[in-house]
C-alpha cells in the first residue's frame, strides 16, 4: 500500500512562496533522490503547471538539474483539477471524485507518492488520506505566500527531525 507525503520548502513563518527562497546544493540533491525513489506525484494545476517546467530540456542545466528532471520525467503524475482537459507526459487527470481516486492509488501502488500544493494537501488532510507530512525549515522570514497549511492544522505528532542540508532542518510528523 502506498503512503501519501506531504513535504514542501517553507520559511520560517511558515510560508511556502518557491519564488521567496530556493534549496541549495546539498538540499537539492536531497530531492533528487527522493524523485529517484517516490512511486509518483499528485498536483493540483497550478503546482503542476510550475513542475512542467521539468518536462523541457534547458540548456543551462547542470548535472543535478538533469538528474532530477530525468526522475521527475520516469515518475508517474496525477493531476488533480477540474479546469484542466488534459496534462503532460507521464500524467493522468483527476477530474473528479478525489476521495476514490486517491484511495484507489494508496490499495494499487507501494511506496512513497508525493502530494506537492498546500491547497490540495489541505482536501487530503480533510479526507484522512495524508500519511505523513515533511517540513523542509529554512532559516528566512518572507512575510507573504501561501501557508504551508492551507487551513487549520491537523493533530500532528513530531516522529523524526533530520538535518537535510547545513541550513535546512526537515520536521516529519503524521497525523495524532
């Protein structure tokens, strides 16, 4: 059975703005190996259409930017929206009956599946689907941008705390 995870970037304040502050090296490399291994991807639209990005080759990547589009690229994707009628490479729509589809990909697959958007994490936490939730701390106050809870938070109970990268601290609670 696979573990749906909720793990994102946020600042201090507990905002999550990807434009207010980026990982570093050693905190990307990180993510490349959490790619490597995840057995996929759920997005709402708008945080897929900003990961699209890894679809396109650029020039000016480098080696870790190659290897974590080539990660993001063999992963399976799901994306959850109504308003979208149709997704990238690698990517299944989720148009409606988020409950079931969720459910179905948590009997059907084994591993870790990422959840990435704090608005669509908030319905999965709402639905008792969120299996563990990983905060990656920065040590930055941004002031603004969307909150890494996107409404109240739910009953947590701290279970590890790792330092990811000299700066970056990652909580991992599940549900209490």
């Amino acid at each position: 059975m696979a573990k749906l995870v909720f793990g994102m970037n946020q600042s201090l304040d507990g905002y999550v703005d990807h434009m207010a502050f980026a990982p570093g090296p050693a905190l990307f490399r990180h993510f490349i190996r959490e790619a490597e291994q995840q057995a996929g991807s759920v997005y709402g639209s708008r945080m897929y259409e900003i990961m699209r990005y890894w679809d396109d080759e650029h020039p000016e990547w480098g080696a870790d930017e190659q290897a974590f589009a080539a990660a993001w690229r063999k992963q399976p994707k799901w994306v959850v929206s109504r308003s979208l009628t149709s997704v990238g490479p690698n990517a299944s729509l989720v148009a409606d009956d988020l409950e079931g589809a969720m459910r179905r990909l948590k009997a059907e697959r084994d591993g870790e599946i990422e959840v990435a958007g704090p608005e669509l994490a908030h319905s999965l936490t709402g639905l008792g689907l969120i299996d563990e939730y990983r905060i990656y701390l920065h040590p930055v106050v941004v002031g603004h941008g969307k909150p890494y809870f996107a409404g109240p938070r739910p009953p947590l109970r701290l279970v590890a705390h790792d330092l990811i990268a000299e700066d970056v601290i990652r909580l991992t609670y599940v549900p209490a």
